[in-house]
C-alpha cells in the first residue's frame, strides 16, 4: 500500500466517523423522551395487599 491509499484508508475512515457522529446526535436530538408519568408511582400497600 502505498502513500496515496494510506490517505486514501483515513479519509474514508474519517468519514465513516464523522457519518456515525452525525446520525448519533440527530437519534439524539428527535429522540422520543416524551414526558415522564405526572400520577401513579409508589403507594403504601396495607395489610391484605401484601400476600
């Protein structure tokens, strides 16, 4: 492998890298978070909720 396909090797691989970063930070940004549950959660439980 010569000079010219070694930079030939990084540029492509420079690119594979910089295509992820940017598919990862747009998964990242349109991400479907939604909003947490505003009711419900932990509750004391009483005597026959325990069995």
């Amino acid at each position: 492998m010569g000079r010219r396909g070694l930079f030939t090797l990084i540029r492509r691989a420079l690119l594979a890298i910089g295509a992820g970063i940017a598919i990862a930070s747009a998964i990242r940004v349109r991400g479907t978070g939604g909003t947490p549950p505003q009711k419900g959660g932990w509750r004391e439980l009483r005597g026959d909720e325990f069995r």
